[in-house]
C-alpha cells in the first residue's frame, strides 16, 4: 500500500517499500522525483581503497551496489495538526546484523520534507549512500562552504571534472534548472556525489525530451541524482571504526533558491528547542536584511566583556543592511578575525551600517553601555 502525506505546499506519496515514488510541490506544480525512479533510495557498496582505509573513496567503489529496498516495516506513527510521519525500519548486511530506522516527517506549513535517521551500524568494508534521483536538469551543483558556496559542474568531460566523483558540502546542497531549484540539507553528513542521469518516459516524442525519442513513442530525459554519504566501515586504523549506533538527520526542499538552501540549513542545524516560559526578550542581535547571515555571536577572547558578532553575505550579491542589539552600545568596532581592531563601524539610523560585497565576512566588536 501507499501513504501520502500531504500539507497544501507539498504532495509526498511513499510505496510500500518506504521509498518516495512521487514529491511534488504544489505551489510550482511540479514533480520532483525523476520519471520511473524512487527517492531516498538507500544503496550499500563495498569499500576498498588503494591506500588509506579510513580517509579514502576510491572511484571504483561504484562498480558494484545493493539497492536495500526490503522493509521490515512501513507504519504511519504520526498524524496530527502539525505533523504527519511514516517510520520506515530495514534490516540489513551479513545475517542481518545492521538495521537502520528512519522517519520521514511532513509539517505544517512546510516545504522541508524531513528524514531522521538512526542505524546500528555493524557492517565492514561498506559505504551507505542514500540516493535522490531529481527531475531537474543541472549543469551546476552548489555546495555550500564556510561563509559561501561554490559552483561544481555535473559533467564528467574533463579528467578534472571525473576526479570530483566524491564532493563535499556543508549544510546543503543545491541542483538546479533555469527557473526552478532543490537543495539536500544536513545535519552532519558532508561527504555528496552528483551526476547526470537518464531516465525513460512513456509517450514522450524525440523533440520532447533531451535523449530523442527511443521505440513506440517513448523517451529519454535528463535528470539530476545526488547521493549523500552516510556511513562508512574501514578496518585500518581501527577495525572497529564506526561501528555502533548513528543518528542523523537530512531533508529534501524543493523550490529552493540559494538564500532559501542558506536559512532552511541553519534551521535543520539549529532547531528550536523547548525551554519553561518566561518573560519575552527582544532577539540579542538583528539584521534587516534575507541575504546576511549571522554565524556567530560570542564574547571576545580577552575577557573585557565586549560581544563579538561574525557576519556575512550569503548569497552572492552585495547587501546594504542595518544591524540592531537588544543592549545599548557604546561603541563599535570592525575587526579582523582574531578580534583585533580594525576601524570604527559605520552607524546608521537605528542600529549599524553595513554594505557587505559578495560573500564578504564582517566580524564586529560592539562594548556594552
């Protein structure tokens, strides 16, 4: 049977080997998952590199996988005003001996389709991956990195693009078509692969698709798959590495632009957490504007009491912004990033003046009243 998870800004259905046959995002009425594919796709490889067990993924790990599509169990747990969920549990590996169980959770007023994750990881010589085969033709990947994100071309033409069959992003990772983009979030898994894959079609003509059109009117078309790393079991150093109880957690959010990658990143990271209600507080630090993004706030290294503020643009472009304290301030300064001074901060109505060029890092001193 099916499960369909549904909350008007997007349509999850989930077969019943707890794979996702269709994701489709109501608001741009479009399918996300590649035609005849499945998502979240779990995949385990052998793992033999040349030298350097526990640091090293060879390319030729590729060669050979197992789709883990059997399902101990497919239950919805959760159905509520506020959130639905369906517990996926398979089991896995040499008699059985690995098991992993995952939730794959909708909220409300959502675009962030959720999958936490926690395995008895108990394999040797083995790399998980889970798999998103994506309807979106992209010639780029966008990796997230410390205070940006780079580009990464999809295409293997070149023995340069071929070396990367292995990349690494920070909190995302997004794929994108003109008009229309989808990003991979995590929250501890860095390790990602992207290629360009085809996928056939029924009905679809040869000027209709990217391949040309292949027997009684069907076809091929151009899509995107990206893996994320999950696990790994080397033998050297440790021939114990890994092994034991992992838990973590990675979403897909379609209709992502690069600022909507950035804050729903942060937000997988940082999720709000219950404390006992008390008075309501003004945010300690605030900024007026989507594309800057504070990192960090903390006390500065020398014990004088003065709040230390890293900030920067995320998104590519330049941004004038304003940036406002729940204290008052008596001065402020612009440091380099061992908080040594730099020159005074531009003030401007109602808080500090900042004009930040592309990816820019600002790290500001304020000294408390």
């Amino acid at each position: 049977r099916t499960i369909v998870l549904d909350n008007d800004l997007l349509r999850v259905v989930i077969d019943g080997d707890g794979l996702l046959t269709s994701v489709v995002d109501l608001a741009a009425d479009r399918e996300l998952i590649a035609p005849g594919a499945r998502g979240n796709l779990l995949q385990l490889h052998p793992d033999h590199p040349n030298e350097y067990d526990a640091w090293d993924i060879d390319r030729h790990y590729r060669r050979v996988h197992t789709d883990l599509t059997d399902a101990e169990s497919v239950e919805l747990v959760e159905s509520g005003p506020l959130r639905a969920a369906v517990r996926v549990v398979r089991v896995f590996g040499a008699s059985g001996a690995s098991r992993i169980t995952q939730e794959i959770r909708l909220s409300r007023g959502s675009r962030r389709l959720d999958i936490t994750t926690e395995v008895d990881w108990q394999e040797s010589e083995k790399v998980l991956k889970a798999a998103f085969p994506l309807d979106i033709h992209a010639k780029v990947s966008t990796s997230e990195i410390q205070f940006g994100h780079v580009d990464r071309a999809t295409h293997t033409n070149t023995s340069w693009d071929a070396a990367r069959f292995e990349i690494c992003a920070h909190r995302w990772l997004r794929v994108a078509e003109p008009g229309y983009g989808a990003a991979l979030l995590n929250d501890s898994t860095y390790g990602h692969d992207v290629t360009r894959t085809e996928h056939a079609v029924e009905g679809a003509g040869a000027g209709e698709n990217d391949g040309g059109g292949e027997g009684d009117g069907g076809g091929r078309v151009l899509g995107t798959t990206v893996r994320l790393t999950l696990l790994r079991a080397p033998h050297s150093p440790d021939p114990e590495t890994d092994l034991g109880t992992h838990r973590f957690g990675y979403a897909l959010l379609p209709g992502a632009e690069v600022g909507d990658a950035v804050a729903e990143g942060l937000a997988l990271n940082l999720p709000p957490r219950a404390l006992p209600a008390g008075p309501v507080l003004p945010s300690l630090i605030g900024v007026d504007h989507p594309a800057v993004t504070v990192e960090s706030v903390k006390l500065a290294e020398d014990r004088s009491g003065d709040v230390v503020v890293r900030l920067y643009e995320s998104r590519g472009g330049r941004a004038a912004a304003t940036l406002t304290t729940a204290f008052p301030v008596v001065s402020a300064q612009v440091t380099d990033l061992l908080e040594r001074p730099l020159h005074e901060a531009a003030t401007g109505e109602g808080g500090l003046a900042l004009s930040l060029r592309p990816h820019e890092i600002v790290t500001l001193r304020l000294t408390p009243a």
